[in-house]
C-alpha cells in the first residue's frame, strides 16, 4: 500500500506559452508523480471545462490559480491518506465532489492533472513504467502511428479549410522504421510545396501549411513526396476535417472552398478522395452534434473508418448514442477531455468491445511529458496520433516511443492492424 502524504499544485506554462496546471502527489513510501491537463487548439463544446481565472489582468485571464486554490482547499485533503493503487475510487472521489456533468465546479484541468499524477505516481510505487503499470501484466505493443503532414483549419497557415493530413506508415514493422519513413517524407515536403508555388509555412501542429485549398491536391503533394521517398507502397492517408470549425449554424452549411455547402456535399469530397487515395480514417467529417449525418458518412465510406473527435469527446454517453445510431466507427481518446483517466479508460473499454477503433492522441497545447503516448502502450491501442515529425513536445514523445520499444521482443514491434487495412486490399 501507498498512501497519499501530499498534494501540491502549481502553474506553469504549456507548449503554446499559455498558464497549465501541473499536481504533484507524493506517498508516504517516497513514490512522486507529476500530472498536468494539455488544452487543445479545437476544443469540442463537450468537453471538461478548464477552469481558468478569467481575470483578463493576469495572463489574458488564462491563470490557473483558482484551479489551485481547489487543490489545495478541496481535493487534496479529501484524497490525502488513500491508496495510490486505487485509482477508480480517487478519480470518483474526486468526480463526486465536482458534482457537474461537464467538470465545471472544480475544473476538468484540477480533475485530470490530479488523476494522472495519482496514475503515475502508483506507477512509481511499484517500480514500473506508466504503460506497464497501465498493462497490468500483459504484453503490449507500440500502436501504429500517424504523423501530422499538412496542416490547414486552426492548425494552419493557409486557407485550407480541413485541420490534418497525415500518413500513416501501416507497413512497418517497427517504430524506428515508421519514424524514419515519417521522417524522409517530410524532409520532402518543402521542396514539392515549393514547386507547386507555395511558401513553406508551419501550421499550429508543426506541420506544413498547404500552397492549395484543394484537399485533393494536398493528397496529391503527399503522394508525390512518399513516391520520390520510395515509401509510397507503405503508407496510407488520414484526414482531420475538424468540421465544428468550418460549420455554420445559423445556414446549418459548411464553409467549404470559398462556398457554404451541405453534410451530403461534405460527404461526397471524402467520398472522391477515397476513390484515388486510400483513406485509413477521416475524423470529425461533420460537426460536433450531428450524430445522423456521422451514420450516413458511416455507411457511404466504407471501408474507411469515420472517427469522432469532438462528436464523442472520450465521453462515454455520447460513444453510447453513437453506437446506438450507427454513427462511426473509431473514437479519439483524450483522456482530459472527460476528466479524468478512470472515465477514459472506462470508454476505451466499452468503445473496443463494441468494435470501435480506439485512436489515443494529444493536444495542441500541453506538456513536454504528456502521458497520452505511454497510455495508448498501456492499454494496447492500434493507431495513435503523434503529430508531426518536428517541434520538441512531439519528437520527445516519439523518441520516447523508441526507447519503450527497446524493452519488447520480436522483429514487429508494432500493433497488428491487418484487420483494418484489409479491406482496401493494398497488398
């Protein structure tokens, strides 16, 4: 057993430059772990509210002191003296005392930054890395990962409307392959972004900015650099749409190309870039509540796998109605979107049962240590979103990648994801 002696809370500053806060819990058996909350750049209105000071003086109101002030008046001494191996009943103490659906009492940032360093922290009692703790004893693999290319919508530097463009390497064995044929494509990029005539820019996710606002010739640049790379046969493509950014309620159309056009012509893209490229996934095609429209993309994409974001927010009432209409096929998992690791894990485990695709990822603005790699190990997710092969937070948490696949055996190190490549029949 491994008590909690002390909970200290504190503010420091996120990858954007941006006020976070940061827990460190430590046990009466010297065991420490450290946990912050990451804010995304498109943020679902379901998600956890962060709570921040919204004292425009200090920070642009983006402080964290009130979220500390709850720390240190509330949670910490309502979870001082339990077990840090009891992760459920810490993360539910502390959700009963928050009291809201959406985490806005004590802050879905106060919830989340505690419950990872309690999850880290038993990690550090039992002399274990974060995803073996997590593993609980069984074997685990790397997760297939996909890498951020081009960035346009609140990523961007350009007018391309839709956020992401990744590759996603699914023929290699190891990561250390994978990130090298990441790494040798986007060496590329900027010379066939610069032929097409465009400036090369860095959107918000350390991506490249896009010379087209066609998505179609987005994947055409993509495809000529994995060809002149020699990694074309090894790759396939996935899109974030983030289409809450581009949707506009009031015409209930989508600002698409200079045109506000409808869910059926959004449809209908994805449906004609799936025809010349093969499209692994493509996340968050339509907005944020349209669960209809989610199960009509479902049906008319196959095989590609329709992957909510901001629909499900890693909630698992709103992966119930998802299921429940048809409507999807893969969820994003951040964790700190529900609040709390306990509350994602519990979604993980009712979306794969039911056949979803469970796709860990991290946020645009967050922490050099995020643990959102190590948790997609741990609870032997298939794909995982790194971002792109640039910028310190991201290459950190690749290069800790490698050093995990250093402890497993075996010449493939990588998930198995046969299954879903199957269907586009590239072999």
């Amino acid at each position: 057993m491994s008590r909690i002696k002390n909970v200290v809370p504190r503010q420091i500053f996120d990858t954007k430059g941006r006020p976070m806060l940061e827990v460190d819990i430590v046990t009466d058996n010297g065991a420490m772990g450290r946990g912050s909350s990451p804010t995304g750049t498109s943020v679902g209105k379901h998600e956890a509210v962060v709570l921040r000071d919204m004292d425009i003086s200090s920070f642009g109101g983006l402080g964290v002191s009130r979220a500390i002030k709850n720390i240190q008046e509330i949670v910490a001494p309502a979870i001082i003296g339990m077990d840090v191996n009891e992760q459920e009943l810490i993360d539910n103490t502390i959700i009963a005392l928050d009291g809201t659906k959406n985490k806005a009492r004590l802050g879905g940032n106060t919830i989340y930054s505690t419950s990872i360093a309690v999850a880290r922290a038993a990690a550090c009692s039992n002399n274990l890395p974060l995803y073996r703790y997590l593993a609980k004893g069984k074997e685990v693999t790397i997760p297939v990962p996909t890498f951020n290319m081009i960035n346009g919508g609140s990523y961007g530097a350009s007018r391309l409307d839709f956020q992401e463009f990744m590759i996603v390497p699914w023929k290699a064995q190891t990561f250390r392959e994978a990130m090298q044929i990441a790494v040798e494509v986007f060496y590329i990029l900027p010379d066939i972004i610069r032929k097409k005539g465009g400036l090369v820019n860095t959107g918000n996710y350390s991506g490249y900015g896009a010379p087209v606002q066609d998505p179609a010739a987005v994947l055409d640049i993509l495809s000529t650099a994995a060809e002149a790379a020699g990694y074309l046969d090894k790759i396939v493509f996935a899109l974030d749409c983030a289409a809450s950014e581009i949707y506009d309620e009031t015409r209930n159309k989508y600002r698409f190309m200079e045109q506000f056009v409808t869910r059926e012509d959004i449809i209908n893209v994805i449906k004609e870039l799936s025809k010349k490229y093969p499209l692994l996934f493509v996340e968050d095609i339509l907005q944020e509540d349209d669960f209809a429209g989610f199960a009509l993309a479902t049906e008319q994409l196959y095989p590609t796998l329709v992957v909510g974001d901001d629909l499900f927010t890693t909630n698992i009432e709103r992966v119930k109605t998802g299921i429940k209409m048809h409507a999807g096929n893969g969820i994003i998992l951040k964790p700190n979107q529900v609040g709390s690791l306990t509350e994602a894990l519990v979604t993980k485990v009712y979306a794969s049962e039911r056949g979803f695709t469970v796709i860990p990822s991290g946020r645009a603005g967050g922490a050099v240590d995020d643990p959102i790699r190590e948790i997609a190990v741990g609870i032997k997710a298939p794909l995982v979103k790194v971002g792109a092969p640039r910028s310190g937070e991201r290459i950190n948490s690749m290069n800790q990648l490698l050093r995990i696949e250093e402890t497993l055996t075996g010449p493939r190190t990588l998930a198995d994801i046969g299954a879903i490549i199957a269907e586009f029949r590239l072999d």
